[in-house]
C-alpha cells in the first residue's frame, strides 16, 4: 500500500478506482478501509478513492503520547491532498473525520465538490461524555476484551503493542477541549452537504444532525432508521443508495465549483503594482 511524506508524517492510504478524486476519512479508533469496506466496490466505479489512515491509527504511525488534536488531522488533511495535488475533491468523513472534513471545509470551502459527514454534531455533548465513557482502556480491557483485541490487530502492528491504550483517553481529551465551530463558519461551507446520522446514535441526537444541516447553506439531511453510530456499516445498503442519490444530483454543481477553481489557477489575479496603480490614478484625474 502506498503512503505520502505530509505534515511530517508517513501517511498510509489506499487508492482504487477511476474519476474525480474522493476521500475517505474514518472514525476515532478504526481504519479507513474497515469503516468503508461496504463502500468502496461501489464508490470506485464512480470515483478515484483515497482512504488515509489517520495518524495513530493502523498503518500511519503516530504515538499519542506525543499528543492528539482535531487540528493536526485538519493540517494531516490539507498536507495530503496537496501532496497528491487534488486541488478540488469530494470528502466524506465519519465521526472523527467527520470532524476533520467539517474543519477543512470552513476554511477551505473552495476546495471541496461536496461534504459527507456521518455521526458528527458541532455540540459538545453527548459526544464528550459517551467517548469518554466509552474510550477507558481500563474498562475496555475488563468488560470488552473483544474490542481490545481488535482495537490490538488493527494498531499493534505498526503503532507498536499498547499504543491503543494511549489513543483513545488521548481522543476522549480532544473532544472534550476542541473548540467548536461556530454557525458563521458553517455558513461559509457552500459546496453541497449531506449530513448523515442514525436515529439511535449515541453521540449524535437527530435534532443536532438536523441543525447543522440547516445551518450548512446547501445541506441536506439523512436520518437511517434502526440505526446507531456507524451507519455505513450497520445499514450500507440503505447508506449507499442515499450516497448515490446524492452525488448523481450535485454532479453539476460539483463539477462547475472543480471548474471554477481550475480556471482560477490557471488565470490568477495580477499582483498589485504600485506604479502602474498610480499612473492609472493619476490619468484619471
């Protein structure tokens, strides 16, 4: 598999697929390809997909004790697609890179066709008090050994044995103190959004899922029935048409943002000259 040298990290990702570029990000504690497995075979007949794992997490080496903040991945992010040179793509984020692609679209909406996210609210709570009961090593450890036991196949090999246990407290911390953003920013994202949550998803209530749509100026909103937190992979099925339906009616405007910016590039603004500005002024008088 491949990494790219960004932000001063290896960071690891798959790619499959042919078309305008597509990122994936995934959840706190997972990997890109676990969380989109049901994904990809379809989005990579309409999509180059690309599937970073985030840094500490499976195959992007990063040692949490070192510190972990919301804005690194925002930085991780921007250092990747331009590393790759995608200068306009579509994201999609879940949960953590729900978060990640929420942040990267507020001050870089230009950037972006469209905005997924999934399982993410702009509220502190619940999000800060269910991760934070549910990222305690210790009781991971004594109540879930299933979960640490994955939690270890998925991290140990690359982050070295234990690091996991460093993770998620260092996670948990993060949501607690990221400063949240604020319904200007969101209404700087104008690139059309779909935001997406499970009706039983503990971290997110529905109503905030249908806010931050509201408060997105081209937002739309998906609500999976008898579902909780990882919609994609609980009901891909129903997860996948929504997606369908959602790229195939934003195709244009997509493609006329990725225009735009394109011809922006090629046709930049002049820099000022001073000179030249004041004989102008000065003809003019």
């Amino acid at each position: 598999m491949p990494t790219v040298r960004a932000n001063r990290l290896d960071i690891a990702y798959d790619v499959q697929g042919a078309g305008p570029a597509l990122v994936l990000l995934h959840g706190a504690t997972s990997a890109g390809r676990e969380d989109f497995a049901a994904q990809l075979p379809l989005m990579s007949k309409a999509f180059l997909v690309h599937v970073p794992d985030a840094r500490g997490h499976g195959r992007t080496k990063w040692d949490a004790a070192d510190g972990f903040s919301h804005d690194w991945l925002v930085d991780d992010l921007k250092a990747f697609v331009d590393e790759l040179g995608l200068q306009t793509f579509h994201v999609l984020g879940f949960s953590m890179g729900g978060m990640t692609a929420l942040q990267f679209a507020s001050r870089w909406p230009e950037r972006l066709r469209t905005l997924v996210v999934v399982g993410i609210t702009t509220q502190r709570e619940p999000r800060a008090s269910v991760g934070r009961r549910l990222m305690d090593p210790e009781v991971t450890l004594a109540r879930n050994p299933a979960w640490a036991a994955e939690l270890s196949r998925r991290h140990d090999p690359v982050q070295g044995p234990g690091a996991w246990q460093r993770l998620l407290p260092a996670i948990a911390a993060d949501i607690a103190r990221q400063p949240l953003l604020a319904p200007a920013e969101l209404h700087g994202i104008d690139c059309p959004a779909l935001v997406v949550v499970g009706d039983r998803d503990p971290f997110v209530p529905v109503e905030q899922a249908s806010a931050l749509a509201r408060q997105l100026p081209d937002g739309r909103l998906f609500v999976a029935p008898d579902c909780g937190h990882e919609v994609m992979v609980r009901r891909p099925g129903l997860f996948n048409e929504a997606l369908s339906g959602f790229y195939r009616s934003t195709e244009p405007t997509a493609r006329r943002r990725a225009e735009t910016l394109d011809d922006a590039l090629r046709h930049p603004d002049p820099e000022p000259n001073p000179a030249t500005d004041d004989a102008i002024e000065g003809g003019s008088r």
